[in-house]
C-alpha cells in the first residue's frame, strides 16, 4: 500500500495511545531483545473512535488449507446473526446477505481468506475476537466500506498490515487487543530489536504514549530517541515506566521530548538520583513542559539540586509526586535550592511521600498556587501550623487543600490555620483522628466543599460552616444529627455511621443528593421525604429495615407518585434487605410479600372485635328471649337449695326421723293476703281433718335469706298452692316461689301445684320460661274462685281434696 493510502487513514482525526515495553530477557520472543507495544487508538470519523493493538512476539504464521465452509443460520429479523462459541475453522457463510452485525467469536477460525465477507455489504459490526486467526489477507475488509466495528482481539497474528485497513472509511471502532505482534507494517523485521526513524511518524496526534524500558537503556538512547521522536507531541501524554534513571545518558533522550514540545511527562516505577533529576532540568530548560509526576518511585540523593537553577521551567505549574520512597531522607535539605520552580506552581499533589512537613519558607514561594494535595503522609497539628506558616494568610490564591490520611486531632486548630485563605472553596481533612467538633468555628467566607468522612466523631456542631454545599461525614460514629441548619448544601455524604432515622429535611432547604447508607436506618417514608424540598437522588442500602406493610409499600409501589416522584433511589437494589421481623431477614425489600392480616392487622382486628361484640349481643338478646339467665339463676339457686336440703335430711337421719311439716305451701301476692287470711286459711286449717298450711308472713324463719327460706317451705310442704291474680303475675317474689315450684316439676313431681284463681286469668299472662306451667294450665283443670255464694261450698271441698292428693279436678 502507498504511503498516500495509508496516511489517509491515519490522518482522520486519529487519537493513538502508545504503549512501548523493552524486554531484556533474550529467553523471550525468540531469545531477541523486542519492544512490547500496546497501541490504544482511537479512530475518529466525525467522532473520537478507538484502536487498540498490543504487541508481543509470535512464531511465523501459517496459512491453513482450505476447506468447505460451514454456514451459520442463526439471524434473527435484526439482522443479527449469532455465530459465536460454534467451533467453526473458518468463516462460514450465513443466510442473510444484508447480515448488520455477524459476530463470529470464540470460535476456531484460524485465516480469513478474501472472499469470506465480500458479500457482506451491509455490515456495520464484525466480531473476530478469540479466534486463533494467524494471517488475514490483504483485501479480506476492502468491500466492507460501512464497517464501523471491527474486534479482532485476542488472536494468534503476527504482523499487523495497515492495508487491510485502507478501505475501511466508516470504521470507528477497533480493537487488535491481545495478540503478539512481531512486526508493525510491511517492512518485514522479525522483531522490533531495530526501529527505522519514521516508522511511526504517520501516527498523529498520540494522546497518550507509555514507555516501558525495564533497565538501564544507555546502550539503547538512539532508538529510544527516534521513537520519542516519532511518537511525541505537544499534546501527548508521555509516560515513561520501569526505568533507572541515575547518569545523564539515561536523560539524553528526553531532549526530543523538549525539541517536540511536549507539554506533560510521567515517571512511574523509577529510580532517581541527584544527577539524573538536575540533568533533566537542564535537558529540559525553556521547554513547554508543564506537568511533571513521579509515581512509584525511589530517591536515591540529597536534594543538592543547586547546578540546575540557572534552567529555566517557566511553563511548568504542575508536579505530582506519589509513593515516592527517600531513602535518605533525614539528609534531604529542601526544595529551596530550586525556588525558582515553586514560584510558578499553582498545582502541588506530594502523596503518600512520609512527608511530615513543608517548612514556611518553602510556603513563602509558592504565591502561585491554588491547589495542595499532601494527602497520606505523617503531617500533625504542630507541623501542619508551620506548614501552613501559622495562619497568617500567605497562601492567599489556595482555593483547595487536601490534608486527608494524616495524624490531625483538631478541627478548631484547622479552622483557624484557613481562616484567613479567602480563596479556598475545598478542604478535605478525613481520615485524622478527630473524636469531637468544638461548638463554634471560623472559617473562610467561599468554603464550599468540607470533608470529615472516616473519623471518629459522634456528633456535630454549630461548627459547620453554613457555606457548605457539599458535605462529607461518613463513616464516623454520629447518632443523630439534628441540630446543624445548613441552607446552601446540595450534598450529604453520611454514609457508614449509627443513625437511626433520616436527618430533618427542613434543616437543608436546598439539598439534592443524600448518601446515607450502612446506618441504622429501620425504615423511611413519604414524610421524611417531603421535608427535603429539593432531593433528587437518595442512597439508603444496606440499613436495618424493618420490613412494615408501610415501608414495603412506599418502597415498591408507591415510590416514584405524586410525593416521591421526585426522589430517585440510585443505589441496587440489593443494597435494600429486610432485618426484620425474622421469617423476612435477608429478603429484598422489593420481593417481600405479606399477607392481607399482617398489613391491615389493626383494621382486621378491629372488625373482628366488632364482629366479636356484636355476635356478644345478639348471643346476650338470644338468651334474653329464652330467658337463659332465669333458667341459670334458678339452677344454680335450686342447685344450692338442694345441697342444703341433702345437708338438713342427714342431720334428720342422725336425730330425728325427716317429716313433711306441712300439706301446702301458699303462694300468694300482698294484695291477695285478706282473701287467703279471711277465707283460705280458715276454710283449710278448721276443716276436719284440718290441713297445715305454710304462710310466709308466719311460718318463715326470720334471718334466713329469703329463697333458703322460700326452698325450704317447699321442700316440707306435700303441695304449693299458688293463688293467682293480676296482683300475683306481677309480684317479684310470688315469681320466684313460681319459678322454684316450676323446677320441682321439672323433678317429676307434677301434683306439687295445685293452681287457684281468684280472678279469671289467661295461661298467656303466665311467663313464657314456666313451660311446665303453663302445659299444666292447658292440660290440667285449675280452681276458679266462684263470685256466687251458692258455689264457694263446692270450691272449698275441690281445694280440700287437691291439697290433700286426691283424684285429679
């Protein structure tokens, strides 16, 4: 392919991320010394699109014999068709010609011959990847000029030909990744061992190019020069790795870097000395370098940088220093001998560096900067004051400040060494040893961002500035917090701590985002969350839920309505766990399903109380109707009458033989007592023979409780002798010697009664609970007080002969 074609590919906006590694070990790739290259590119059409080639050493490639093609009819109405994990040996044909997307990986193809896609016009997405392709020929992709992804990764090629991508206008996405590259081009070498000057120049503009020299590489400065020469550019991001940097011919090729102007460089698994850093800044004088990192590193020196401050950096505002070990460190003097670099940085990150002070002085130089990272290092109260040259404002153009993952205790001793940095918008101080927050602080007036997350607070403050707008307090030990109005905070982190419930909303009118996950949190609803006016998004997994028929609701179907639609959950799912009650531990709070009692148990209880309660009264007005309680009353009086009586007939038994005192017992109402004293009682106790009557007003055992004395007449006495009236129906204790005597018939006694009316008298004015009664009136004939005188002789007579047992009337 002409050098034309091939720059028209390349020059279609393409973003390339070079990655070269020197191998020494001559047991590798073929016992040859090759550069490992790993290319992350990114082709752009119209858009930012991505390559990616890594390089390593394979064996010669072989082609195989051909054989008949399989064919693949998995398409779906997509035009899709799904090839993949079939172990086919080459590219088989499939059924759609107008196939969009074929994916053929994870098989067995071993060549792509030039025919195998011609057919494929249409396709826009190409799937090769885990194959073992060892050659692909070079016109295999030149029909498939709508091709816009093509994955080829993890194969078994050798040589990477730009010709099979010359045709390939359309293509945005492409990734070589995984295969072990020998050879770049049509050039032919085995190996990378030699690189021709230019090889790589065509490859413009990298974005980010890493440089992997394991060792030494003095003996190798005129390669490595030529291909920091092609690589590098003004906007490339050059990383250099695994290198002993310790003379100056291990610097010498880095004066390509100055002459291409590139503009940012780190170091990464290296080992510095004096002499190497001061030749680099002389190799580097007047250059556009304006980011200079050192990233797992070690220091071999003493900072004796003085031979260097005649160099000029004037570009460079940004230096990154992280995991650097100093091995000398307590003959290390200073950064000053270089002042005449800080003066210029506005960007300083020294990062897990054992750094436990930067001395005022060298603060006094750095006018410039707005941003300090020394996060991860040994700094205390008392160094962080003189680092920080005691709070009297000098970092005046600060506007953020990371101090996190050191030994601070004191917020108060902070607030005051920032009090004065008008500028500073951000202030990171977690991971310290804070136990507790003073109640009132001062700080800077624009201090928008605080970060106090992994301490070992349990409450907070009116110390918070009412500035904040985000705020970081998770994982410490808070229980609550209530009592903090922060007016212009959009963000709460308070993840990782022991509350118990949501914060206020009304205390952060303006909040968005609430992180409150890993508490104590039992539950949350509706209310809470109409509070916080402005939340969008809300973070509460991994809580204690208690898995109410409220909160599962809220949580699952009415989350998202007219009060919470608002509000989005933007955590997993899995993240939300019942712990309670126990049959639920463990369920997702979405899954959980409860039943109709356990969410209206109140409701369900309280109709069944109803239910209860009225089944109570309507049993209460049924044993009314049948006049249970009478029947109950009078069983349990005739029950206890006829205990005493049994304890009187044994007493009789052991003294005196047990005899019936009396022939009848009378009945009879108060307002009947002159007909049964002026005519009953003499026509029956003077008749011959004469009959012993027993009558309450006379014969009744006084201090004896009424029924003992009412049971016990009847129990002596051979005959009751009821004397019906109106007076009688209606008398209360007439009743109850009718309601005992109704017993002594229900013990099989029917001649116990005998029934005299003294006024015509109806068996329907007689209660309906006297059965017994009123069976007897319809069945039995009754004595009727005759009004006419003629009669009252043959009245007298008939009574006589009941009450002593005769035939029946």
């Amino acid at each position: 392919m002409s050098e034309g074609k091939y720059r028209h590919l390349l020059t279609q906006s393409l973003y390339i991320f070079l990655f070269l590694s020197l191998l020494q070990s001559l047991s590798f790739c073929l016992s040859l010394p090759v550069f490992c290259l790993s290319l992350p590119v990114f082709f752009r059409m119209g858009s930012l699109a991505m390559l990616v080639l890594l390089f390593f050493s394979q064996g010669q490639s072989s082609t195989p014999e051909v054989e008949k093609r399989s064919t693949c009819d998995q398409c779906d109405e997509r035009l899709f068709c799904n090839c993949s994990s079939r172990n086919y040996q080459h590219v088989p044909t499939v059924t759609v010609t107008e196939v969009v997307t074929l994916d053929l990986s994870f098989n067995d193809i071993t060549s792509v011959a030039e025919d195998d896609l011609r057919e494929y016009t249409w396709l826009r997405t190409l799937d090769l990847r885990s194959n073992r392709i060892q050659s692909i020929h070079e016109w295999a992709f030149h029909l498939l000029q709508g091709l816009e992804s093509l994955d080829m990764s993890y194969n078994q090629l050798a040589a990477l030909n730009p010709a099979w991508f010359s045709k390939l206008l359309s293509l945005q996405h492409l990734n070589l990744l995984g295969s072990c590259y020998r050879t770049l081009g049509p050039g032919g070498t085995l190996s990378l061992f030699r690189y021709d000057p230019g090889s790589l120049g065509d490859l413009w503009p990298l974005g980010v190019v890493t440089l992997r020299l394991r060792g030494p590489f003095q003996d190798n400065t005129t390669l490595v020069s030529s291909i920091l020469h092609d690589v590098s550019y003004s906007e490339t991001f050059l990383v250099v790795a695994d290198v002993l940097l310790s003379e100056k011919t291990s610097i010498a090729p880095f004066r390509e870097t100055n002459r291409r102007r590139v503009r940012s460089i780190m170091f990464q698994n290296a080992t510095l000395t004096d002499e190497a850093i001061v030749h680099f800044m002389e190799v580097m004088d007047g250059a556009s370098l304006e980011f200079l990192g050192v990233e797992d590193a070690t220091f071999h020196g003493t900072g004796s940088w003085t031979p260097a401050r005649r160099t000029h950096l004037d570009n460079l505002d940004t230096v990154y220093f992280r995991n650097i070990e100093v091995m000398n460190v307590y003959k290390f003097t200073s950064f000053l001998p270089v002042g005449f670099l800080l003066k210029n940085l506005r960007q300083i990150s020294i990062i897990n560096c054992k750094v436990y002070v930067m001395p005022c002085l060298t603060s006094l130089l750095l006018t410039q900067m707005v941003y300090l990272d020394l996060s991860g290092n040994l700094l205390t109260d008392l160094t962080l004051t003189e680092s920080l040259c005691h709070g009297i404002g000098i970092l005046r153009n600060l506007r953020v400040i990371n101090v996190s993952d050191n030994a601070l205790k004191s917020i108060s001793l902070i607030s005051k060494l920032v009090t004065r940095l008008d500028k500073l918008v951000h202030l990171d101080i977690s991971q310290n040893a804070y136990t507790s927050m003073p109640p009132t602080c001062s700080w800077p007036q624009i201090l928008t961002h605080l970060n106090l997350s992994r301490a070992k607070l349990r409450r907070v403050t009116p110390c918070l500035p009412s500035t904040l707008e985000i705020l970081d307090l998770g994982h410490n030990d808070l229980t609550a917090f209530h009592s903090v109005a922060l007016p212009a905070l959009r963000e709460l982190h308070l993840s990782g701590n022991k509350l118990m419930s949501l914060p206020p909303g009304w205390l952060f009118p303006s909040l968005e985002v609430l992180l409150i996950q890993s508490n104590t949190l039992n539950m949350f609803g509706p209310l809470d969350l109409r509070l916080y006016r402005r939340l969008r998004a809300l973070q509460a997994g991994q809580n204690r839920f208690v898995c109410s028929c409220e909160f599962v609701n809220f949580m699952v179907w009415r989350w998202g309505g007219a009060v919470e639609g608002s509000v989005e959950l933007t955590d997993r799912w899995d993240n939300y766990l019942c712990d309670s009650p126990l049959p639920l531990q463990g369920q997702r709070v979405d899954r959980v399903q409860l039943s109709l009692f356990q969410c209206h148990r109140i409701l369900l209880v309280s109709s069944l109380c109803g239910c209860m309660l009225a089944s109570g009264i309507l049993f209460v007005i049924l044993l009314w109707k049948i006049h249970a309680v009478w029947y109950v009353r009078m069983m349990w009086a005739w029950l206890k009458a006829k205990r005493n009586s049994g304890n009187q007939k044994r007493r009789d038994a052991a003294g005196n033989a047990y005899l019936l005192c009396y022939d009848a017992f009378v009945s009879y109402s108060e307002q009947d007592a002159e007909w049964v004293e002026e005519f009953l009682v003499p026509e029956l106790e003077d008749s011959q023979p004469p009959l012993s009557l027993c009558l309450h007003k006379r014969d009744f055992l006084p201090g004896h409780w009424i029924i003992d004395n009412i049971i016990h007449a009847m129990e002596r006495s051979r005959r009751t002798l009821f004397v019906l009236s109106e007076h009688f129906v209606h008398s209360e204790w007439c009743r109850y010697e009718l309601d005992f005597s109704h017993f002594r018939l229900f013990d099989g006694d029917s001649e116990a009664a005998v029934l005299v009316l003294l006024e015509p008298i109806s068996k329907d004015d007689v209660p309906k609970r006297f059965c017994k009664l009123r069976k007897l009136m319809s069945s039995r004939t009754y004595l009727e007080w005759p009004q006419e005188d003629e009669r009252r002789a043959e009245f007298w007579s008939n009574l006589r002969l009941a009450v002593r047992g005769g035939d029946e009337l």
